[in-house]
C-alpha cells in the first residue's frame, strides 16, 4: 500500500525548493569578474587607510 500524501508532500518540497533556486538567480546583480586594475587600486587606498566606498 502506497501513501500518496507523503509522495505529495516530496513533490511540494522539490517544487518549492526549485523555484527558490529559480527565482534567487542574478539577486546581487550581473556576475563578472573585476579587472585586475581595479582591484590592485582598491587594495592600495585600503592599505592607505581611506574609507571604502
């Protein structure tokens, strides 16, 4: 005998917990990767003791 509401209750989680992986894509914005001189610059005014922005 099979119980179909815990078949049910699988189907939910799987359902629900893909679509959180669907929707939560690009949240902090396009991915790339800094330039090289950018970061170099970074690092020195952080070493200088400036504030970040």
């Amino acid at each position: 005998m099979h119980c179909w509401p815990r078949y049910l209750l699988w189907i939910l989680i799987a359902t629900l917990g893909l679509g959180n992986m669907i929707t939560a894509c690009g949240q902090k914005g396009p991915l790339y990767l800094p330039d090289p001189a950018t970061e170099q610059q970074q690092e020195k005014t952080n070493q200088s003791g400036s504030a970040v922005q």
